[in-house]
C-alpha cells in the first residue's frame, strides 16, 4: 500500500507539472486554450494518494 500511495502523490504531482509545461494560449478567435483537466485529476490523485498514506500508517500503528 505504501508504493500505491506514493505512486499515486507522484501522479498527481505529474499532473501539476505537466499543466504548468503545457501552459495556456489564446487562440486566433479569443478563446482560451489550456489543458485544464489536469488540474481536477491532479488534485483528485494527490488527495487519494494522501489519503491512502495516512490509512497506511494508522494501519501500520495498530498492529
């Protein structure tokens, strides 16, 4: 579970790092062109990945 988790952390760091590479532009007709679902994604696999960190290591204190 422990390599899950910090699969996971790493993801969604990814994620981050990807958006901010990618970067945002405004295309010929004025609309915003970004890649924006990364965003939601990354947040969703840091937040899984901290959450299943902190339930690894309540996992590990009880036993």
């Amino acid at each position: 579970m422990k390599r899950v988790a910090i699969a996971l952390l790493l993801a969604g760091l990814a994620c981050f790092v990807a958006f901010a590479l990618i970067g945002s532009s405004v295309a010929d007709d004025g609309t915003l062109v970004e890649p924006f679902f990364l965003i939601p994604i990354g947040w969703l696999l840091a937040l899984t990945g901290g959450i299943v960190a902190i339930a690894t290591f309540i996992k590990s204190r009880i036993k």
